[in-house]
C-alpha cells in the first residue's frame, strides 16, 4: 500500500506541475482575450473565433487543476494515515507476541464473560436525555408506523412499515435496516382487518394493532399469516372519542419495553384521563390497570421505558417529555426531557427495548432517536 501511494504520490506531483504551469498559461491568454475582446470591433471576425476555440479547449482544465490539488492533500493525508497504522499495527504485533494464541483466547473469553456479567446488573433505567434525530428514511403519507421487534435475535433485524392511519390492511417487510432504506421489501401481509391509528407494537414475531371503528386489539402471527388473538379493551374510547393532540384515531396506543406489553388508552371512567393497562401477550387480557390522571386528549404522543410511561405535550414544534407516571411506584412527576421535532409533526413515537431507541414517524420521514437512561447498578445485597 506504501509503494502504491509513493508512486500515484510521484505521479500526482508531476501532473501537478505540469498543469501548474498550464494555469499561468490559462491566466495569460485569458488576459490577452478579454483585451481583444474589448477591441474585437476593430479585429477580424475570424481570429477573433480561432482564440476563442482555444480558450474553450483550456477551460476544462481549471476543475482538473482543481481535482490535483485535492488529490495532493488527499495523499499526504494517507501517508500519514499508514504512519500511524504501522505503529499500531507494531504495538498489536508485541502484545500478541508475548502470548500463546490460546492464552489471548482465554483472556478474550473472560472479558466477554465480566462484561456480560456487568450488563446484567444494568437494571431498567430512568429517562435523562433525547437526541438526534437520525433520518433513517422519507417515504409514505404525513401518518403512518414502522417498527423493529425488541424480541428478535441479534441476527433478525426485520423492519415492517405501515403507511396512513386509516383505510389500509398492507404491511410491509423488509429483511434488514438497509434494505428498508433501499425499498427492497421482501414481504407484504394483508391483514384481515384495517387498523385504526399510528401506534402499532411488533413484539416477539407477532403484530399487535387496533381494529379500525372498535376497541378491540388483534394479535396477528407473522410466521403463522394469521389471527391468534382478539379482544376488547373495556371501556377504551376509540374512532377519535380520546385521541392524541393529532387525531388520526390515535385513542389506543400499544407499545412494549423491557417488562413486556402495554395498552395505553382513556375511558369514561377515568374522565378521559390517560389508563395503562399491562397486557397479557398470548391472549390480550389485562393482568393489571393503573389510572392516571393526565387527560389523553392533551398527549402529543406516549411511549414505556422499563415499566414507565413517558407522555408528550404536544406532536408539533416545541413538544417535550412533559409528565411521566411509574407503574412500580403508582405516582407520577412532571419533566421537562426536550427533543428536536425536526420535521414538525410527529403521529407515532414508541421505544424500543432492543435498540435502546424511539422511532418516530415524523411528517413522511421514517426517524430514530437516541435515548439516555440513568441506570441502576445491581449489588450482591439487592434482592
């Protein structure tokens, strides 16, 4: 690589000159040409057309002069780089030098098994801090869902898309994050019922939705391509009764995290405040129901965080993680977690365990943000 990058470096410096010099001789006829040109009245209309051939045949050469000196700078930036590289490409040489492959090995081996060790004793954590976002894709309609499966092995990185709140039965598959960014889809479901809404759940293979115009919640297999479950979520309002701020029939929100699935919803009952109910994956029954007292018509959007449910002002500009409410605990705080609403309207926002990210749908633009926890550390005493 060394010998590779002398020669184009030798190459590049001769070239370099040579068009150098072609520059001044640039700048010189073109000196000469503006001045005839200022006098072409009193010159021959034919010499006056010869140099102004030679002067387009020139001009192409600025952006390659241009170009060499870019490719200069580009390779004492490589020669550099290959320093560097070499000296710590020596240092790795010694340090492997002084053990046997399978002591290094054992050693690699402990490592992982300490720090495995150490992320187990992470207990869930409290939300801190929002950045990004990161655009990941622009597609679709102003609403719409997509989602990865927080249950899914490291090697399982489907993504589904799910475009429009309302009057669509189509979800889209892709086999990874970059072939979502593609659109190389490789698979499409037709689901039996339309959904109503943004906030969707796929969670351990199978997809979790809101049937359109009723409260009742669908459990649909992926691998199966079928219904496994169905069941009504007493008392939630739907079809727009307590939606978010943004309408859309958002009145039920299914999301998941580190604890397991969750229905988040409002009822007469509670006098159109916020409900949280904990949902039984495999036949949707509530297990336990926490009653808030934050009026769901003024959520811009909601999303769980190890047991917690964060709650949004508002789904526009300016909007903010506002109130939070602890199921563990049954009390509730107000916050003030701001984060950036790049593309002013945002219809779903829900965590995902796996990636330790929200995604978005943000105005037609598919978009991930990065969150930070305040962990816990576990000790030998905790039980």
């Amino acid at each position: 690589m060394s010998q590779s990058i002398e020669v184009l470096n030798l190459r590049t410096q001769r070239d370099f000159q040579y068009v150098l010099k072609m520059e001044t001789q640039m700048k010189g006829l073109k000196a000469k040409f503006r001045q005839i040109e200022d006098d072409r009245k009193t010159l021959m209309t034919k010499h006056f057309q010869e140099l102004k051939e030679k002067m387009d045949e020139l001009l192409p050469l600025i952006p390659v002069l241009e170009q060499y000196k870019t490719d200069a700078k580009l390779i004492t930036q490589f020669k550099e780089e290959i320093r560097n590289l070499s000296a710590v490409l020596t240092g790795i040489q010694e340090e492997i030098g002084a053990y046997d492959y399978e002591e290094l090995h054992q050693r690699v081996l402990s490592l992982e098994t300490r720090l495995r060790d150490c992320m187990k004793k992470l207990t869930c954590g409290k939300l801190m801090k929002i950045t990004g976002p990161i655009t990941v894709k622009t597609s679709g309609t102003r609403f719409g869902a997509w989602m990865t499966d927080p249950l899914a092995s490291e090697k399982n990185n489907r993504v589904w898309y799910m475009d429009s709140y309302t009057n669509n039965k189509i979800v889209r598959e892709y086999k990874s994050m970059a072939d979502f960014v593609s659109g190389a889809e490789s698979r499409t479901y037709n689901l039996p019922f339309k959904w109503a809404g943004t906030n969707h759940v796929v969670y351990n293979g199978s997809l979790y939705f809101n049937k359109y115009q009723s409260n009742i919640i669908i459990k649909y297999s992926f691998d199966m391509g079928r219904v496994l479950a169905q069941r009504s979520l007493e008392y939630a309002g739907f079809h727009n009764v307590y939606p978010y701020t943004w309408g859309g029939f958002s009145d039920i929100d299914l999301m998941a995290d580190e604890i397991g699935l969750w229905a988040v919803y409002a009822t007469n009952q509670n006098a159109g405040n916020i409900v949280i109910s904990q949902l039984n994956q495999d036949t949707l029954e509530v297990m336990k129901s926490w009653s808030t007292g934050y009026p769901k018509r003024s959520a811009g959007e909601s999303f769980m965080i190890c047991g917690t449910l964060y709650v949004t002002n508002s789904h526009l500009t300016g909007a903010k993680v506002y109130y939070s409410y602890s199921t563990k605990t049954s009390t509730y705080e107000y916050t003030d977690i701001p984060f950036h609403n790049q593309y002013f309207h945002i219809s779903m926002l829900d965590y995902n365990a796996r990636d330790r990210a929200l995604y978005a749908w943000n105005n037609g633009h598919q978009v991930l943000f990065n969150v930070t926890l305040f962990h816990i550390i576990k000790t030998e005493d905790d039980t």
